[in-house]
C-alpha cells in the first residue's frame, strides 16, 4: 500500500496565497462588490481601481500565513469564514457584526435548523467544501526559510505598495462612498465575520468576570386603600413582530381582529433598543435608555424583575424563545421552548399555544401582587409558517419554506402576516383568561415586540441590521395596554388621558419605567419621565 501514491499536484506556497486571496475577493464578496457598483458608478475606473486594490491587499493578507504547517489550516480557515458569511450577506442582506455574532452564538438547536437548507448546504458545497479540498490536495512547495522568508516579504511589500497607489489615487472617492455608506466596509468577507467574532469574544469573556450589582433595593409597593385581592401584570415579550403589520397601527390587512374588539390601548409610535432578541431582550428590562445601554452594562445590573422582586412581588419568567438574556437570572425562570407536547410543538420547538396551561395553572395560584412574562417565539423566521395553527392559515399563498430565495416577496409578507394572527389571538386569549378571573385578581397586561423584521424591503430579509443602518420595518414595533377597571382604579389612572398620550414617541426604554408604575412601586431608580402612565394618574409623582 505505502508504494501506491496519489497524483497530488505540486504549487509554491506564494503561488497558492495569491489564488487563495483572488478566490476570496472574487468568490466570497458579491454584496461588497455589489455594493461597489452600485455607489461607485459614476466613476467606472474606481471600481477597476478597487478591485486591484482589494485584490493584492487579500493577497498581501494571506501569503503572510505563507508557511509550512500554517499555511493550510490558515487558508481553510479563512475560506470557511468567508463562505459561511457570504451565505448570509448575500442571501438575507445581513452585516456579520458582533450582535449578529452573539445572535449565532445563543440560538437554539431548532432555529440554526432552520436556516440549513438545500440552498445553505449548495453554497457550502460549492464555496467552501470544493475549495477547502483542493487544498487539502495539492502538496505544497516550500523554500528554505530564509529564501520564504525574502520571499514572502518581497511579495507583501510589493502588493502593499501597489495597494497604496492605487487607493492613494482614488481615496476621495472611497473615503466619500464609505462615509456616505458605511455598510459597504462591513459587508467584506472574511474581514466583518473575523474581526466581529474577535471582538465577540473579547467582550464575552469580559462579561464571564462581571459581578452584577444590585438595584432598587429600596422598592416598595405603595398599598392599594379598598383593594382586596391581588393586582397582577403580564409582560409579553414579542418576537420579530413589527408595527407596520399590526392593523391596530393601520396596517392595510386585518391582522389584529380580536385585540381590536378588546378595549387595549396601543401606542403608534414605538422603536425598539436594539434589531435583535440578544440586544432587545436585555435592554428592554433595564433601566437604561437605548442610548445609554450596552451588553455588559445589562449584564452587570440587576433589572426590572429583582426590582419587583426587591418590591415584594412575586415574578415569574415563562420562555418559549432563546432565554431571558440575563433578565430573568435571579428569578423563577420556566423553559417552555423545550416542551414536547405534541399538541404545539414539533422539531425541538413549540407554537405559543405552549403558555396557555401554564398560564392558567399560574393565575390560579396567584396569591399576591404578581408579574409574569411570557418571552414568545411570535414571527421568529425565517419558517413563519411554522408559527402558527392551520386556523390561521388566512392571507395565502404562502411561503411554506424557510428558503425564503424559493418564495416571492407577498408570500413571504402571507405566512408573516398570519403568524401576527396568532400573535393577536394569543393576546387576546390571555387577556380573557385575565378577565375571566376578575373576582379574584386586579389585571393588566403590556405586549411590546423586541424588534421588527425586514420582508424583502431594500433587498433585507429577517433582522439583527447593525441600529445606525437599520431601516424602520426592522426597529419599529408594537406596543399595547389592556387595563382591567379594578386595575384602573388602582393606579388611579386617567384612561381617556392615557389613550390621548400615545400620539407620543414611544420606546423599549418606557419599560421598565412603565410596569413599576403598574405595579405602584415607588423606588429611587423609577424615573416618572419614562413611565408613560405617570401623566396621567391622579396624586401620585413618582
Ligand atoms: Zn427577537
């Protein structure tokens, strides 16, 4: 056996860099050059320019791994990274930041499920698998190490000093298309995937030493005269929902008919703290404002639940998404997105039909001031059609696939729009399960998506757009309030005053502020500026 050898062909190290860097600038990069042609084309021989330009840069990059034992695991390395991240730029439009990163990292075995499909696994095939094994193939031809060494740095410098001709010549015309639009830098493969999970990384390990700090130890709830039963508030986390498909905002399409009939309060003008659940989800149960939150701020603060909690509430955290991200870390904390009733859930994931059992078994135990979130899975995509029950099958046809490239734009926007349906029917459901137990608890609920997403506008798909480029489908999103009277009564609010407000700009920053003043809880961290009740209740200011 040990005489039979393969044919394996022989190429120079510094022959191999420089198909490898081309391959990748030409291969891996049909957004960024895209892109390119799109704001550059007035001035055809800039694009000409770039393409030498990024050209000899890759190549200058890659043959610096132009050695024995590193160059192969180097350049497979590089390879996988680009063709993993071009899947996602240029099919859903996505920029490979560290959120995105993070969003990568926290998903749940279902959801990575669904974005492997035939398509994925043909470009995978074709972009990486095939490359990666010619690689693997060829023997590679080294120099001794000093002459590699003349070598290789001969060639970088060269390519570095073409490099900074050609974008000296033209760097008024770069520098004017980049600060004009400033995803094109971040759409360059593998560079955004690389230095994102770097920093990614970086910063997790960070978060991994912080010590959390407690808040709001001095809360209370200010009792509630003539008032003999419990006062309860639900907190429905929305996922993927946007405000443009809710009919409650005007939306063409009736997608809100039941809550429509239920008396809620819903406020037009609301945006989101961040495109994504990883940065939404904290940020919206913090006391920071969106312009003042970050990952480790929210990681190394308590949130609203231990203030409630520091207040005497009972809270409870339901999830049928990927974690609280931290919110719910020191509370009673449900997984449901890890049920296996077969009634809602299939493949490792559940409908939110899931909650409602335990939504009942929870409110029949209520005792004492009380509030519970239900964390849904709502419009996660890209399979909206598996969000919902065939009941809810109403705007067809839709796109039953979560290979959103095989679907049209409108059959997308279908399966969407039926999965805020669902997102309407389950509200509704859990308001009427809150007003069938009127005689014994006081009830209010607030329903605020945690992003929007993109059906096909500007040519994006799903969500996670970097906030400073991301467009309003993606950061505008649903808010409402359903009251009981006895609730009402108990805050001494001003409906009618309330319903007026909400010509107002909201945020994900009015909530934290907001459910401590449903909960009448007075406490130095409550800022009655950002609670959107405060306006309107009679004798209390904070
Ligand atoms: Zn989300």
């Amino acid at each position: 056996m040990k005489n039979q050898t393969f044919y394996r062909p022989r190429i120079g190290s510094v022959s191999l860099s420089v198909i490898t860097g081309l391959y990748l600038v030409l291969f891996t990069n049909r957004t960024f050059w895209g892109k390119i042609h799109t704001y550059l084309a007035t001035t055809p021989t800039a694009v000409a320019a770039l393409y030498l330009a990024i050209s000899v840069l890759f190549v200058a990059f890659v043959t610096a791994f132009s050695a024995k034992y590193v160059i192969k695991p180097a350049l497979i390395f590089l390879i996988l990274s680009a063709a993993l991240a071009a899947w996602f730029t240029d099919t859903f439009g996505v920029i490979v930041d560290p959120d995105m990163i993070r969003n990568a990292m926290e998903t749940t075995p279902a959801e990575a499920h669904h974005l492997i499909t035939p398509g994925f696994l043909l470009h995978v095939l074709l972009f990486a698998i095939i490359p990666i094994a010619l690689i693997l193939w060829v023997r590679v031809v080294h120099r001794p190490v000093l002459k590699k060494l003349l070598w290789n740095s001969v060639t970088i410098v060269g390519c570095l000093t073409v490099f900074g001709t050609v974008a000296g010549a033209y760097s008024k015309d770069y520098s004017a298309a980049i600060r004009q639009h400033r995803d094109i830098v971040k759409s360059l493969n593998p560079v955004t995937p690389i230095v994102s999970a770097t920093r990614y990384f970086l910063q997790a390990g960070k978060e991994a030493r912080l010590v959390v700090k407690p808040l709001g130890t001095d809360a209370r709830v200010v009792p509630v005269v003539n008032l003999n039963k419990p006062r309860v508030t639900i907190i429905i986390a929305g996922e993927t929902a946007r405000a443009m498909n809710f009919s409650l905002g005007g939306y063409g399409r009736d997608t809100n008919p039941e809550l429509r009939k239920r008396d809620v309060i819903y406020f037009p003008h609301t945006t989101s703290c961040g495109t994504a659940t990883a940065t939404s989800i904290p940020c919206m149960f913090s006391q920071f404002t969106r312009a003042n939150f970050t990952h480790a701020k929210g990681l190394e603060n308590e949130g609203l639940m231990d203030v409630l909690a520091h207040a005497g509430v009972d809270v409870t955290w339901f999830d049928n998404n990927t974690g609280s991200k931290g919110a719910a870390a020191r509370i009673r904390y449900v997984d449901l997105a890890n049920s296996t009733d077969p009634r809602f859930c299939s493949d490792g994931e559940c409908q939110d039909g899931i909650f409602l059992d335990k939504l009942d078994d929870w409110l029949n135990g209520v005792t004492k001031d009380s509030v519970l979130v239900l964390h849904q899975i709502g419009s996660h995509g890209p399979a909206y059609y598996l969000r919902y029950p065939e009941e809810f099958r109403k705007f067809g046809p839709e796109c039953e696939t979560a290979e959103l490239a095989n679907c049209k734009d409108d059959e997308i926007v279908n399966a969407y729009d039926n999965s805020i349906l669902y997102t309407d029917h389950f509200i509704a459901t859990v308001i009427d399960k809150l007003k069938a137990r009127s005689d014994k608890i006081a009830a209010g609920l607030i329903y605020m998506s945690d992003h929007g997403e993109s059906l096909g506008e500007k040519g994006l798909y799903l969500h996670g757009t970097p906030y400073f480029l991301a467009p309003e489908e993606q950061t505008h999103v649903p808010f409402l309030l359903w009251l009981d009277p006895d609730f009402t009564a108990s805050m001494a609010l001003d409906k009618a005053c309330l319903a007026q407000s909400t010509n107002e700009q909201t945020s994900h920053d009015n909530l934290f502020h907001s459910v401590l003043g449903m909960m009448n809880v007075t406490t130095s961290v409550h800022d009655s500026k950002l609670d959107v009740f405060a306006g309107c209740r009679a004798g209390r200011t904070s």
